[in-house]
C-alpha cells in the first residue's frame, strides 16, 4: 500500500524529503530491499539510504532517474518542465524580477 506522506510541501528542502519517503514507500510496496535497488542501478547503498532518509540533498539527478527507472516510475520531462512559449518565459522574467525588488 502506498501512503500520502505529505500534505503540504513548501521548500525545496521538503520537496526532497518528500520525494525520498515516496521513493521508499513504494520500494518497499513492490517488495524490493535498499540491495536489489543498488543491484540494478549502480547507486551506492549509502546514496539510497540518505535519499529515502530526507538526508538526499546532494543526489545528482542521474543516480535520481537511475533509482526512480530501477520502480519503473517514468520521469515526465514535460510534468517537470513544460514547454514554454515566449509569452510564459516572458511571465516568469517578470515574475522573477517583481520578486528581486521586494
């Protein structure tokens, strides 16, 4: 079964930990120990473990998309980072700069 680890999640920081916790919750729904995941990644024990112990700040996004293929959770480039049109790009210049002035 997998749980709702987190109702609102705000920082970046929460964000990992978050996505850490999801991680381990469904490794261990789909009955795979930390080992099975290093076998068929190459990601060091002790990465897996920090990851799914909210302490995975520095992992680098291809030990990220290693681990999260290793439970066949496809990464969608586009969830992540839509297509932007020049109108959008233009939105979030503004945004950003509103934001520096404060």
């Amino acid at each position: 079964m997998i749980y709702h680890i987190m109702e609102k999640v705000e920082t970046a920081f929460d964000k990992i930990v978050a996505l850490g916790l999801r991680f381990k919750a469904y490794r261990k729904a789909l009955g795979l120990s930390q080992q099975e995941i290093h076998r068929k990644t190459g990601v060091a024990l002790s990465t897996i473990s920090l990851f799914e112990n909210g302490k995975g700040q520095g992992l680098s996004l291809s030990h990220f998309y290693l681990l999260m293929d290793a439970l066949d959770l496809e990464i969608e480039v586009d969830v992540l980072i839509p297509e932007a049109s020049r109108s959008d790009l233009a939105r979030q210049w503004e945004k950003q700069n509103k934001r520096r002035k404060k």
